[in-house]
C-alpha cells in the first residue's frame, strides 16, 4: 500500500532561515520592542541614584532621590538606634522613643501641605519597620 508510493523527503531549513528578518514583520517588530526594552532597562539602571552614607549626610536636599535604594537595599533593618543614628546621623523628628523621622528634602510634589519622610520604626530596640511616610506641616 505505502510501498508504491515514493517516499520525498521533507527539507528542512537552514538555520540562517529562522533568523532572516526581512520578509517576517513580526519578528522586526519583536526585536524592535525586545531591543527597545533592553535600552530602557539600561538607561534606568545607569541614571538611578544609589545610596551613599557621605551623600545622605551633606546633601539633605536632596535624599528623596536616593531613599528609594535605602529601603529596598534592607540595610537598617536590625539595626540598634545607636547605629541608626551613625550611619543616618541626628533625626528631624522623635516622635516617640520607638519612631524616627528623617526630612528628605524638596521633592516635586501635587501637594504642597505635606512633605514625605523616611520613618524608621523600631521594636525591641532593634529597627522593625522602614518606609515613607508624608506628614503634614
């Protein structure tokens, strides 16, 4: 039955075939929004602005930009007061012994009436809880 019939072989492509983008305008668009989210991807990693203990110190303007590395890089948690205070230096504001305000700066903002601050909260004089906070003036 299948013996009359001659068999073909089916060809196969080449490898250069799956990668030749000239008449396939999904994979251009592919490798245009692939190539379009490594560059942004780059450029973000590039221009943020990393933490510094001598940048958080002399320049208190300024410490809304570089917060955000603070926070997300878990470097105060567990920490004691005392150390706190050594790498932060002196709080704006106590509020109760246990909480720790530090002024960020002149951030753009939608609502001038309240300004953010790191809150730095502690328990069982060790540093549990480190975030934003805004607080009216």
């Amino acid at each position: 039955m299948f013996l009359d019939q001659p068999t073909t072989k089916k060809k196969h492509k080449s490898l250069k075939d799956y990668f030749d983008f000239r008449n396939n305008q999904v994979n251009q668009i592919g490798l245009i929004l692939f190539s379009a989210f490594i560059i942004s991807t780059s450029l973000h990693f590039f221009f943020e602005e990393r933490f510094t203990e001598e940048q958080w110190k002399t320049r208190p303007m300024t410490r809304h930009k570089i917060v955000d590395d603070l926070i997300d890089s878990h470097v105060l948690l567990n920490k004691s007061k005392p150390d706190v205070i050594k790498y932060l230096g002196q709080p704006s504001f106590t509020i109760t012994k246990d909480i720790m305000l530090y002024e960020l700066g002149l951030a753009p903002q939608f609502n001038s009436d309240q300004v953010e601050h790191l809150y730095i909260e502690f328990s069982d004089e060790t540093v549990s809880k480190v975030s934003l906070t805004l607080y009216d003036y």
